[in-house]
C-alpha cells in the first residue's frame, strides 16, 4: 500500500530567516505504522507536491495552527481525485471539527498501537469518520524510534551548517499554563519513557546536535538527574525547554551535553535573573521565550521588561504575542470575554494580535511587539547572536573531540530562529 505523508507548508515570520528543522511528529507518527504501509514524506515547506503521483491513501501531518488551512486545501485536491485523505497532529487535535469537513477521517490523540485498526478499516473500506484517542492514551513504552530514514537529509542544512534533530524523553506536563494547550493534548500527567529506550535512540540519531522537545524537563528531579547520567556517554549536544533549577540537575545537565534552553522570562525578578545567571554559570546558554499582551501588561512594563532582558544577558529572545489558541485557558477566557478579534487560522501566527488587549489597543500592543525586536536587537542583530551561540556548540564538540568538520567556519556565517517546530 502507497501512504504518502504530507507536512503541509506556511509562510514564515518576518522576522524569521528561513530555514527548516526536521519534522518530529510525523516521523513519530510514521513509526506507529504497520509494516506493510510503504510510506513516502513530503514536507511541502521544501519540496513542491506531486499530485498527479499514483497514491493509495494521503496522511496529513499539520503540528501548528497556521497549517491548517493550507492542510485543507491538500486534502480537498486529493478528495477530488478520489484518494482518500486522513489527519492527524497537534493542530488536527485542535481544530478536529473543522478538519472533519476536508477528510475522510481524522485521527485524534497518539498513534502508538492504534495503525493497525486504521489501516485495516482503509483496506476494508470501513474507514471511520474520527478516530479520538485523546483521553485513552497508549502505553509510553510502545513509543519506538522515530522514522527519520524518510526524511532527505540534505534539506535540513543551512548554509553547509549541521542543524539539530528532534526526539522526545516523555510526554504530558502536569502544569497547565494559561496559553498552552498541552494539558489537552497529552495530559496533565507526566508520562516519561523508558530511559534505556529514550536514549537508546538519541544514541542511534546520526546527528552529533540535538532538541530534547520535551514540554519541559522540570517534571520530576529524579528522572530528570536519571536521564543526564544515561545521556553522559553519548557526548550528544542538546537545547531543550526549561531545565530544573537546581544545582545538582544542572550539573548534570551540563555533563550531558546542555548547550542551550528556551526559558519564559515573564518579569522583572531577581529570581528570573539569578536563574539565568545559574544556567550560565553552568555553560548552558538561554534563549529567552518572551510572551507580550497579558492583562497585566501595560505600556510601561513591556519596555521595563525589555530593559531587563538586556540587562541579564540571554544569549537570544523571541518575542511573540498572546495568541489564544483553541482548547487553552487563554482561548476560553477571551471567547467568554468577546475579545477574539479574528478566527482567521492564518493569523494564529503569534506575531499578529488577534485579540483585544486589556490595557491597550490591538494596533498599539503590535508596534509594541516591534519595539521589543528592534531595541533588544539593536546592538547585536539576532543573526550576529545565533552565531555566537552556533560557535558555542563547536567549542564543545572540539573540546570532547566530536566535532565533524562538516560545518563550514561559522565565523562571518549568519542565521536565523526557526519557530515552527
């Protein structure tokens, strides 16, 4: 059987140079599939669309918002064709009722032990409208190495420089942060693998850099301290979502490889500002994730809070605006309120403001959101400090002898962020 499994395309930030990490939740879901399917992967935002190809059945991929319109028009093209068209991903979970009017069938949740039944009902043509796994989620253990042997390597450089790979330790948070949708989506409990398994396949990745895309590390110290130990030997280095902030989690960290962490900076206290000086005393480099447009953000905080990230040093910061994805406490709070201002899909982009600010105008909090870009930037472009933290992750391979001489000098080389993981 042809499956041909489609990453649907997006346009890009503005402030975005462009280049592309290797896709992680469809070569997850590709693993899950039965061993007869011969699956083949498209990732649209490299590689155009073929079709007129002879295909059996098309999967869908979409992880952000800003996918799905674009997925919608795919599976329209295909249905037209008679080729039936399934979805599946984190923005198929969010958007599923919608999504349901361009397929023939949508697959809600994880994939782990659940192919079987789909393809067999394909082949029988007993195919399911929605097939919603959300709340009965498989066994962690079953979660096999990813299939990245589908993805064309080649692509996922950028300017002759070796990018990380993607690959995953655990799956829920038992936080539920107001504009995230993780608690939906794989549950408020904490659901590691098992380590022997998870670093099992970070050894076999043929990628010496790698992003641990875990929703956060901090979920339990003992694991956390469990896993860096295991991680120690292979010399991999990795950036990931927030470490645990504790010395001795830390240590570990930085004997496992750490080389960099996204960590929220969402005031001006000393306790963000001695925590980003113990990553750094560690060797571990922060890009600060920067969330504008709360209700308790007025002009005025916005610029002090500007002022500090400069002050405290972070290696980089993006800045994005309050966007209330659907199934987040964000999402129900501002509908309740009446202040969505555009359920244009498109827009979900988290550089555009699609709601009413509490303190001040959408048009105002935008030009704020340029402010904080141009002032934080404005005496090292963003471009100048991703290569400074590129030439970090060199000295330490250099130091421990895994560096491959594949890179291309980055001195004088430039580079931008790629949100769309």
């Amino acid at each position: 059987m042809k499956f041909k499994l489609i990453y649907p395309k997006w346009a890009k930030l503005d402030r975005q140079t462009e280049f592309h990490l290797p896709p992680h939740g469809p070569v997850v879901f590709a693993a899950a599939l039965p061993a007869y399917v011969d699956v083949d992967f498209i990732d649209e935002n490299l590689e155009a669309i073929d079709f007129d190809e002879a295909v059996d059945f098309v999967g869908i991929s979409m992880m952000l918002t800003v996918q799905v319109k674009r997925g919608w028009e795919i599976a329209d093209i295909y249905r037209k064709k008679g080729i039936k068209v399934m979805f599946g991903g984190i923005a198929t979970m969010l958007h599923a009722e919608e999504t349901m009017e361009h397929a023939d069938a949508v697959f809600l949740g994880e994939a782990e032990g659940r192919m079987e039944q789909v393809f067999a009902d394909f082949r029988n043509n007993k195919l399911q409208p929605c097939y919603d796994f959300i709340k009965d989620r498989p066994d962690i253990g079953l979660v096999g190495p990813a299939r990245r042997d589908l993805l064309n390597r080649k692509l996922y450089n950028y300017k002759g420089v070796q990018m990380v790979d993607l690959v995953h330790a655990s799956r829920g948070c038992r936080f539920n942060c107001y504009p995230c949708a993780v608690s939906y989506l794989g549950g408020r409990v904490f659901r590691p693998r098992p380590i022997d398994k998870a670093v099992a396949e970070m050894a076999g990745i043929d990628n010496n850099r790698l992003f641990i895309v875990d929703n956060s590390l901090a979920q339990n110290t003992q694991w956390e301290m469990d896993l860096f130990r295991e991680m120690i030997p292979l010399k991999k280095k990795w950036c990931s979502h927030p470490i645990e902030d504790k010395p001795e989690v830390l240590d570990l960290a930085a004997q496992a490889g750490a080389w960099y962490v996204y960590q929220a900076v969402f005031d001006t206290s000393d306790y963000i500002k001695e925590r980003i000086k113990r990553y750094h005393d560690h060797g571990i480099g922060v890009e600060g994730t920067i969330l504008l447009g709360l209700d308790n953000h007025d002009e005025d905080f916005i610029k002090r809070l500007i002022d500090f990230l400069l002050e405290i040093e972070l290696d980089l910061a993006e800045f994005t605006v309050l966007t209330p994805f659907p199934h987040t406490k964000a999402w129900e709070e501002l509908n309740r309120q009446n202040r969505i201002l555009s359920r244009d899909w498109n827009d979900y982009s988290a550089d555009k403001v699609v709601f009413q600010p509490k303190q001040m105008s959408p048009d105002r909090l935008q030009g704020l959101l340029d402010y904080a870009w141009n002032t934080f930037y404005q005496d090292e472009s963003q471009n100048f400090k991703m290569v400074k933290l590129f030439q970090q992750v060199v000295k330490k391979e250099m130091a421990d002898d895994t560096f491959k001489p594949r890179d291309r000098s980055l001195a004088g080389q430039s580079f931008g962020r790629d949100t769309s993981r």
